[in-house]
C-alpha cells in the first residue's frame, strides 16, 4: 500500500489578487509561509519515504518548509505535479482576462474538458498528466509513505481521478491552502481517506478558498 499524503502550497500574493497563476511564479505571501509551518508541525511525527513537490516556487517553498522537520528524507522535485498552464491568461484577474481575451476567458469558464486555453492546457490535458504523476510515484514507492506538494488544479484533477467525477462537472468541492489531504493507493486502487482537513490553520483565522 501507498500513503500519499497531499499538500497544496501556502498562500500567495497572486491568490491575494485573483491573478490566474498557472505555471508562473508568484510568493507566497507571510501568512502562506505561516499555513505551510502549520501543516510542516502537523506533519512532523509521520515518517515519510520522500517528500515531493511542482518545480514552482510556491510549491518548493511549501515542500521546503515541511522537508525541515524530516532531516534524512529525501526531497524531490517533479514538474509533472505543476499546476495547468494557463498560457494567455497567466498573470491577468479575471476583469483583465474578460477585458483582454473575453473569447479565451468564455472557453476556459465553459467547463469544456477538451478546451485548450492558448500556449496552455486543457482540463484533460492535466488530468492525464496528473494522474499519470501520482500513479508513477506509487509505482516507484509502492509500500511507502509520500508527501506531494501540488496545486489546487491539479489536486482537483485527482480527486476527479480517484472518484470518477466527470470532467465537464462544475466543480463542488474546495480548495485551501495547506490543508491536509490522504489517499491510499491498495491492489492499484487509489482509496481518499481524508480532504481538506484544516483544523491545524484555526490559529490563523477563516480560510478562503483561493
């Protein structure tokens, strides 16, 4: 059996103002490093067999800060966990978006799983990648315990996996940062045992889903 235990990066100064990220990197902001030290002392009595994160800078930094309780672990990077690309609308609010490229921002709010956002992704571009990602991590670790530090995107592509929600669904679920998040992965079946559980960020107040 495969333990992964799931962690989308603290917040960020493009969370903050509604800016699409995507690929791009923005920092995390002070109470993103705070929510990624709440989860880092949560987290410190498992004993993990490598802690893994995006290559995105909100990503490592979160992975970094967990990593720091787990001297000895090895710590990896896997751009396959990136969150989905937004091309033309990186870096734009949703005003901007609309304002600029209002066809681009129709396609990508019309819940179309095959609609590729230009010089970006689809929905089901990243749900292959990320379905992809996590099953080789369980191949690779396959009696082990992980930690996987990824995007809210991609969390959600697989939820949807292990589910079986219909990509074209609107979403009905939420995302926050740095919550905790549990699947197991037994006889090639990935299992959700827990999602979103933020009781380790009461400390810093209400959490938005951003």
């Amino acid at each position: 059996m495969t333990r992964a235990i799931i962690i989308r990066h603290g917040e960020t100064e493009w969370n903050l103002a509604g800016r699409y990220q995507g690929q791009l990197d923005s920092p995390l902001t002070p109470r993103g490093v705070a929510q990624a030290e709440a989860i880092a002392k949560r987290l410190a009595g498992v004993k993990f067999d490598a802690i893994i994160s995006s290559d995105l800078t909100r990503a490592v930094r979160t992975g970094d800060i967990i990593a720091g309780q787990h001297a000895g672990t090895p710590r990896l990077i896997d751009a396959e966990l990136r969150e989905r690309a937004f091309g033309m609308l990186s870096g734009y609010t949703r005003a901007e978006a609309v304002a600029k490229f209002p066809d681009v921002e129709q396609g990508y709010l019309s819940h179309d799983p095959d609609y590729r956002i230009p010089e970006g992704e689809s929905l089901r571009d990243l749900y292959e990648r990320v379905a992809k990602a996590f099953n080789a991590w369980a191949d690779k670790y396959p009696d082990g315990t992980l930690c996987l530090v990824t995007h809210g995107g991609a969390l959600g592509q697989f939820l949807r996996y292990v589910l079986g929600i219909p990509l074209h669904e609107k979403r009905a679920y939420k995302f926050v940062n740095c919550a905790y998040t549990e699947f197991t992965r037994e006889d090639g079946h990935w299992l959700l045992h827990t999602w979103g559980d933020a009781h380790h960020l009461a400390a810093l107040g209400a959490e938005d889903d951003i």
